[in-house]
C-alpha cells in the first residue's frame, strides 16, 4: 500500500510495482506453502525488473541533461545571458545576489565549456566585464531545458 500511495509523491511506475506487491502477498496468503518463493519472487526478481525498467526508461533522459547547468547559480546565469544581448558582472551579482568570488567561479565554468563569451573593456578608469551567451550555449541551454520538458511530460502519464 506504501508503494501505491507514494507513487502519487513520486514516479508513477512505483504504482505498479506496489499492485505486484499486493497480488504477490495475497498468493502467499492463499497459498502458504509456497509463501517463501513469493516472497522470493516479491523481493527479489520482481525489484530486479522493476530497478531495471526504472534505469531503461529515465537514464535515457537524465543523460540529456547539461551538467554544466546543474548548479542553480550558472543555470540562472545562462536564463539571464540567454534572455539578453550582455550583462555585466556587478548586475548579474546583484540579480542573482551572490558574491564576487561565487558568480565567478560560476562564470568561469560557464566560460570553460565556451557556453559564455567574456568581453574586458574600460568604461573610463573603471573595468567592465561583459558576458554574453555564445550560440553553443544558447543551444545547449535549449537542450537542457528541452530534456527537463521531457522529464516533467514523463511524469505526467
């Protein structure tokens, strides 16, 4: 009944798993003789198949993901960059309020992947970084958020 009941809070699949559960331990009432080689069965071949179902089925999509964009921080980086021309680092440090060492850390990741261009420049005596989204990081930006599409229609059927 857990299963049936979680399922609601998680991946639907895990209803399934739980009406087995349920017709196993009804045999195994019914028949209780042979309650062991459905326990057997239960708890061990049965959560084999469903681990391996569960595997086929989502790591197909979980491996669409960017990880670059995993972190919360560089995945409002790039919803930012990807949304304008350029940004500058004071204002995308105070959008996204985080500190001067935080944001480049992130930056820098960003720009190692060359998802993000880097433009220094002078505005009088004073240094101005602007950042802008390359067309790899817009596309795989894209990407990413396609296969979070995905993963969320996934969960709906």
């Amino acid at each position: 009944m857990a299963l049936i009941i979680g399922s609601q809070y998680t991946f639907t699949d895990v209803k399934w798993l739980g009406v087995c559960e349920i017709v196993l331990g009804l045999l195994a009432a019914l028949i209780p003789e042979l309650g062991l080689i459905f326990w057997a069965i239960g708890f061990g071949i049965l959560h084999i198949l469903y681990g391996s179902i569960m595997h086929f089925k989502y790591n197909q999509s979980l491996e669409q993901f960017d990880k670059a964009f995993e972190n919360r921080i560089r995945l409002q980086i790039m919803s930012v960059l990807v949304a304008n021309e350029s940004y500058d680092f004071n204002s995308l440090k105070e959008l996204l309020q985080v500190t001067d060492g935080n944001l480049a850390s992130h930056l820098k990741a960003l720009d190692k992947e060359k998802y993000i261009m880097v433009n220094k420049s002078f505005i009088g005596r004073k240094p101005n970084t602007q950042y802008s989204a390359t067309k790899a990081g817009r596309e795989a930006f894209k990407k990413h958020l396609e296969a979070l599409e995905n993963l969320i229609k996934q969960q709906k059927l």
